[in-house]
C-alpha cells in the first residue's frame, strides 16, 4: 500500500484536510501529527484568556476525530525531517515528572504537509519575550486566565483596604486579536464581580490599555471598521495609544520609545507573528520570517512531495503579493490541496491551476453583544460594513463552519444546542 499523507499540525486548517481527507480516503491513507491532544480553534482563544469559553469544554479530542473521521493521530512534536527518506522524525513525550511517556518516533509519508501555525513575534524588543505573554495556544490562554482570577480576587481583597488599588492591563498589538481580547476582558472582569468580587468596580479598578504602534488600530482593516471599532473600545473604558512604538518590557511596566511609562500587572503581547523557528533547520527555504517558500500550488519550492498550508506557509497571490496569515486562508487552502490529493488517488490529472486565495471580508468582536466587519461582495468586488446582531450571527456562524467541517453537521448542531443550554446552568465565565 502506499505510504500516508502525513500532516503535520492540527490547527484549522491541517485539521480540517485530515478530517476531509480520512472520511474520502479511509483507515490507513492518513495521518495527524499534533504536540498536543486536543484542539481549540485559534480565533477564540481570546475568549478562553479572558474565562468566557472553557477550554475543558470547547477542546476537541484529537484520538476522537481520528476515530470518527477515519484518520490516524500521532502525539508528539515535529523534531526533525528526513525527505531523502521520506520520514517525518517526531520526538518524545514526557509527562510532568518529566518521563518519557513515547519515544522518539520516524514516521514515513508518501505526502507531507506542514500545517505548524504561528507563534508571536517579539522584533527584539528586549524584555517581550520574559514578561509578556503571547496566546499562541490553549495553555497560554489557560495560563493567562489562571493570572487574571488570581490579580482579581486580591485586588477584590485589597480594595477592601485600600480603595485606590487597581489592576493595570496592557495589551500591546491594535489587530483583531488585541483588540477582541481587550473587549472580551472588559466583559469578563464585569462578570467575575457580579461573582463575588464585590469590592472593585471592574470599569475603572481595572485598567486596560491598548498600544498600537500604528497611526491607528486593525491597520489592515478599512477604516471605518477601525472607526467603529475605535469606538466601541471607548465605550469599554479601553484606553488606546496609536503610534505607540513599544522600547522595552519590565516585570511591571511598558516603555515606549518618547519615554512613556505603562504600568502592567499583566501583559499581553499581539504585536506580530511569525511561523515557528523549528522550519529553519529542516533543510527547507524558509523566508526571514521562518515562513517556508511555496509554490502557487503550495509545494515546498524544490520539492515535489512537501507541502505547507496556513500560518506557517509563504504563499505567493495572483498579484504577487503573500497571502495573509488569517484563518479564513488556511480554509481555503486545505479545501485546496483535498482536491489536489482526491485527484491523484482516483487517478486524474492533477489540477495545474494555482491556489488563489478569495478575501471574503473581516470580522472583528468586541464581546459577545457587539461585532464589526466588513464582507466582501464577489459580483461587484465591493465591501460592505457591518456591524450589531447580524455580524453577531456571522461571527458566530464561522465557529460553527469549522466545527462542521470536522465534526459534521448533526454533530455540530447537537453541539451548538448544548453549549446553549449550558450556559444556562453555569457561571458566564469560568471561576476556578
């Protein structure tokens, strides 16, 4: 038999090809390599920081999907790469004591896609890295979480004595994932002292503060999403500084270079990404940005039997720009290579047209009442803003399309309806 389409990353978009790929090729044709053994769809991750999604509850099991979709998973890190061979090396996994739990593994493909993702990236800004934190994965979110209870309940005990105490929060990077953070801990912190926490006011004893090194947020973005959304913060009591260049990082405070000082208890840091620095050492062109260099049709350059999706891919649009790292992109682009793998496996010729990436807007939310974006038209290539319930509905709905393309439709509606109902019998956020 043919050796497997080995994937090598279970964020949206590698999971979304296993889950395609194993319900058309069957057992034994494909294989997820995944550091972790569970899946949180990245978008909301701001939304487990802040406590307003339990991660316990939105995690995706990785052996369950395998199961049901008809996958093989694989537990452990992507250490290394041998493509004379054609072998993937995976490395061990120990447990908290630090034992080894599985060896260090070699994993044969026929095919290999590398479906890493993203990590934060810092441009040497010293003291970023020490004493900020990056939601690049569920355990960061957990983490941050777990810090923000904690502030939380002894500022609540602190204020009891001292009612000028206060908790400082700084989120540095105005995208789409500072400024939802931003808006989804305003919320939080409201319902975390409806639960006790009785002695602070959560709008003005704790203090959020955005910096934006541009002339303005979500910079990508068309104006008048950043306007609205602009906005929208204000009425948060979420203070924002644009063209704030961030100089350097301390334990309790932000410096940026005209000398300004921000104190921060906590700090988040979604000021950029790059894909991971592990890329550069297997041998592969990589960009300066650790990205790899693919081909239009997503193949490695140089290779015939590598290629790379999502986040971590450098991939070239039709008008010679990259395609942006946005989720929407990885989608596209696992949609992509199932039908260039279909193809091959029932004996056609493989499509030669390149993959070409369609914007179908943005949207941003700003807590679970209010969201804005923009949605672009395909018949007449306008984009219209939206904003209120509507961008709600359809902010909501993209959960829900990934959930369906790895779970599938009935179980994603059994899903949604129990998440419903749930939160009406539990805490609106998470207290423990």
């Amino acid at each position: 038999m043919n050796e497997p389409i080995v994937i090598v990353g279970g964020g949206a978009g590698g999971l979304e090809l296993a889950c395609k790929l194993g319900r058309k090729l069957g057992p034994g044709r494909v294989t997820l390599i995944d550091h972790r053994l569970f899946h949180v769809w990245k978008p909301s991750l701001h939304e487990v920081a802040a406590g307003t999604l339990d991660i316990h509850q939105e995690g995706l099991s990785y052996l369950m999907l395998a199961h049901d979709n008809g996958f093989d998973f694989v537990y452990g890190p992507m250490v290394g790469l041998d493509a004379q061979a054609q072998q993937v090396i995976v490395g061990a996994v120990t447990d908290a004591q630090g034992d080894v739990v599985v060896e260090e593994r070699r994993i044969r493909y026929g095919d290999l896609v590398i479906a890493v993702g993203s990590t934060a990236r810092y441009f040497g800004i010293p003291g970023a890295s020490e004493h900020s934190l990056a939601l690049n994965s569920p355990d960061d979110a957990e983490r941050f979480r777990l810090a923000l209870l904690k502030r939380m309940t002894l500022l609540d005990a602190e204020k009891a004595k001292d009612p000028a105490a206060s908790l400082d929060i700084v989120i540095i990077g105005g995208g789409a994932t500072g400024i939802e953070l931003a808006a989804e801990l305003r919320e939080a912190c409201r319902v975390h002292a409806n639960y006790g926490l009785r002695h602070l006011n959560p709008d003005s004893d704790v203090r959020l503060t955005l910096l934006e090194g541009a002339p303005r947020i979500l910079m990508p973005l068309p104006e008048s999403l950043a306007t609205s959304a602009a906005d929208l913060l204000a009425q948060r009591h979420v203070r924002v500084v644009t063209d704030c260049q961030v100089a350097r990082v301390e334990s309790d405070v932000v410096i940026d270079a005209a000398g300004n000082r921000y104190p921060a208890d906590l700090c988040v840091w979604a000021a950029g990404i790059q894909a991971p620095r592990f890329l550069s050492t297997l041998g592969l062109p990589v960009t300066p940005g650790e990205q790899l260099k693919v081909t239009p049709r997503l193949l490695v350059e140089g290779q015939h039997d590598i290629w790379a999706l999502g986040d971590c891919a450098s991939c070239p649009d039709a008008e010679g720009r990259t395609v942006p790292p946005r989720a929407q992109a990885a989608h596209q682009q696992a949609d992509y290579l199932v039908d260039t793998f279909l193809r091959r496996e029932r004996g056609k010729p493989e499509a030669t047209a390149p993959f070409v990436y369609k914007d179908h807007g943005s949207l941003v939310s700003l807590g679970t009442r209010s969201t804005v974006g923009s949605l672009m038209g395909s018949l007449f290539k306008k984009s219209w803003f939206i904003e209120g319930l509507f961008a709600r509905y359809m902010y909501a709905s993209l959960h829900l399309m990934h959930h369906q393309a790895v779970l599938g439709t009935l179980r994603t509606a059994v899903l949604a309806l129990a998440r419903f109902l749930v939160k009406r019998a539990k805490p609106l956020v998470k207290l423990h």
